[in-house]
DNA sequence: GTCTATAGGCTGATAGAC
DNA sequence: GTCTATCAGCCTATAGAC
C-alpha cells in the first residue's frame, strides 16, 4: 500500500510546488506589464490574474495583498540590475581613480543593457521605476531596492571629483539618476516636439547623447564651484 | 408685482451663477491637491467632493466626467504659465541673440516663480505635471497644453545654437524639459541620497543647480558635435 | 445650481471544499 | 496549490425634485 505511493512521488515529485512557482512568476509578469503601463492604482487583481491565466484567489494566496505583489515586481528586477550595476563599478575602480565619465557608465549601461535585450519584461520594468521616481509614495521602496547601490556610486563620485562638496556631488548625482530614468522609460515627449525626427523609444539613440549631456552637467557644477571657491 | 421682483434682481443679479463659479474653484482646488498626491486613479469623485465641502452630483453637473475635470485642473494654470513663459522670451528675444542660458531661464525661471509663490496651488500643479511627463496615457494633454509654447523656445534654441543639428537640439531640450519637471515638483530623492544635507522640496535651491548643469549639458553635446563634424 | 437617491458595476480580500 | 462563491464596500454617472 505504502510503497507504490513512494514511487509516484519519486517519480514526480512535489509537482504542486513547481506549478506554484510558474503560478507565482505568471502573476509577477502581468501586474507588471499591467502596472507599467496604465500605474498602479488603475490596474485591479482581476486584470492580473485574467492577463496571468490564473485565478484570482491564487493572487493573494501567493502575494497576500496587492502593495506587496507590487512590492514583488520591483524586489525581483532590482537584485538583479544591482548586481550588475556593482560588477561594473568594481571593474572600473580594479583599473585605477576612474573618471566621472566611467564612473555614470557604469552605472548607466547596465540598465541600458538590460532594458533592450530579448526580455521585455525590463521595458515593462524600465516604465514602472519612471513612475515610481515620481510619486512619493513609492519613496520608501525606492529607498529599500535601490539606495544601497546608489550610495557606493556616490562614493566613487565623491572619489572622482575631490574638490566638490558633498552635497553638490549629491544634486548631480540625482540630477543624473533622474533624468536617466525618465529617459531610458522610453518618454515619448520628444516623438512631437522633434516633429517626428526622433522617437523617445529608441533608447539605444538617447543613451548616446544621455552620458555626455550629464557629464557636460557635472563638468559645468565642477566649473562653478571652483571658480566661487 | 413686477416692479419689485426686477429691482431685486439688479440688486442680486442671477446669485446662482455666482455660486457656481465658487464651486467650479472649489472642486478644482480639492481635485488638484488631491490628484498630485496621489495620482489620478487613486482618487475618487467622493473624495474630491467630499474635500471641496459640496455635493457629489455638482463635480459631474460642472465637469461633466472625471477626466474632464482632470482636463480642467491641467489647463486652467497652463494658460498662465504660458503666457509668462513668452513673455519672458520675448523680453530676451527683443534685447538680440539670447544665450541657451538666456532661453533655459526664461522658460524655467517663470515656472519656479509660480511653485514658490503664495498660492499654493502651484505646488500641486508642479506635482502633477510630473505625473503627466511619466505616462504616456497622458501624452496627448501634454502636447495639446504645453508643446506650442515649447515650440517657440525651441526655435530660439536652434537660432542660438545653429551649427546643431535640429534633433539634437530636441533631444537636449526634452532632457531640459524632464529635468526641470521632475526636479521643481521637489523630488525627495535627494534627501535620504544626500543624507539630510539637501532636500528636493527646496526647490530655489535646486534651481539654482539646475541652470549651469543643464546648460552644461547642452555645451558639452554642442562641443562633440563641433568635434565630429 | 443644488439636492437626494440610486443604478449598475467594480474593488481587495477571504472562507472553505478539493 | 487551486478552486468556487461571496462579503462588504467602493466606484462613476445619472434621474428627477426643488
């Protein structure tokens, strides 16, 4: 009686587990296309688990409510998009003082990387972390995922650029931060104010004028401060 | 019998009317602190009505729907922040060739003078159009209010910068346009980066970064391509 | 122009069977 | 881990009296 059981779990064990984790990943891939485009609050469970294929009730069995599947959404990315931020970092520090330039690269290509390769789930990825720089709200959670890594780059900026105070490395520093996240979204205001020339989603186009045009910034700051001081 | 009733009348000329126009105020002002917080699907008609101390039924009796009222709150500060924008551009304009500093302050120097003024309404204004420049949803608002005066001061750029090419001219302005928006809504980013020594709602502050980096910016991509071509 | 009342439908979350 | 069914409450918009 006991033993034909066993050989069936052997054989294919545990397969509700399994399913969980398709069912879990499912759910975390439609709330984040959903979220990322029409936000948060205008998306409900049931859009979820509709576009997902799955139940609702499987939802909040998995995700308990719906902040903290979207909680979810940004943890899952973040781990990833940090590491590679640190990778790059810890290559150009191994070679020596690195130079503003190098230094907002590598900070800056790993998310363009990643925001054009074959998973689109990092174009969905790339709108929800546009809104979320945005809306007070989500400070919190921005904190959490992403300061740790953004205070190693602040680090080596302050490295890089000795002279500056501080704080002003702070404000570039966020000046940066901000304008790379609009932009990478793919921010569409430039589609009808270059009358057609351009197009906000051709991020691989932005990127080339984005990492000059914030170094111009930081090299202009610089300039100031050393010509008051 | 009818003599009376019309003196009344002069005396209180059609008071119903009057009414109205405090309520259409008063819902606006509830609306606009309300989206800018948190955002436009988050918020209800109850919530706004209920703020704004007046029934329900008179937020669709005078807006017709929620999104037209939403219509509403964008283009009732649009038209005043317009018109002192070309004010200030035809000011410079007329004193000769303007500077790209010259442009980029008159364009945001009149935004921040709103955000920083008495009225507070100006403040959640600035919260909202953040929210605009971030989802596409919302794009066609933003092009019908804000891109015929951002038109003007695009060609002022191009007529001071005309060795660039015309979309790289864009490109550095919708950089501008972003920055500014995201960074005069007072971003709070800063404050928890910077660990206290700066923070985003100090937005005279921020400004006064704001102007060398972004004309840095544009100085350093006018420089590579004097390089290039 | 303002009021009350309500239609018709959607919301996040849960209970309990399997 | 997944299912059905449902709770209790919220939503936008409107009808019709005043």
């Amino acid at each position: 009686m006991a033993s034909p059981k066993i050989v069936s779990q052997e054989a294919a064990p545990d397969r509700s587990l399994v399913r969980g984790r398709d069912t879990k990943a499912l759910i975390l891939d439609a709330a984040e296309a959903l979220f990322s485009v029409h936000g948060y609050d205008a998306v409900s469970m049931r859009n979820i688990t509709s576009r997902a294929g799955v139940r609702l009730a499987l939802a909040t069995y998995h995700f308990s409510t719906k902040e903290s599947l979207f909680e979810s959404i940004i943890a899952r990315r973040a781990e990833v998009l940090n590491e590679r931020r640190l990778v790059a970092l810890g290559a150009i520090l191994d070679r020596g003082a690195p130079t503003v330039a190098q230094i907002l690269t590598s900070f800056i290509k790993p998310y363009l990387d990643l925001r054009v390769s074959r998973d689109v789930g990092w174009r969905n990825y790339s709108l929800l972390i546009a809104q979320l720089a945005q809306i007070n709200r989500w400070l919190p959670l921005v904190d959490k995922y992403f300061n740790p890594t953004a205070h190693r780059f602040h680090e080596a900026l302050c490295a890089a650029l000795p002279e500056l105070p501080k704080p002003v490395v702070s404000r570039c520093f966020v000046f940066a931060i901000q304008l790379m996240v609009s932009e990478l979204a793919g921010n569409e205001r430039i589609d009808t104010l270059s009358q057609g020339a351009l197009s906000g989603n051709d991020v691989k186009q932005v990127y080339l004028d984005l990492i000059p045009f914030l170094v111009g910034g930081f090299e202009a700051i610089a300039r100031r401060e050393a010509a008051s001081g």
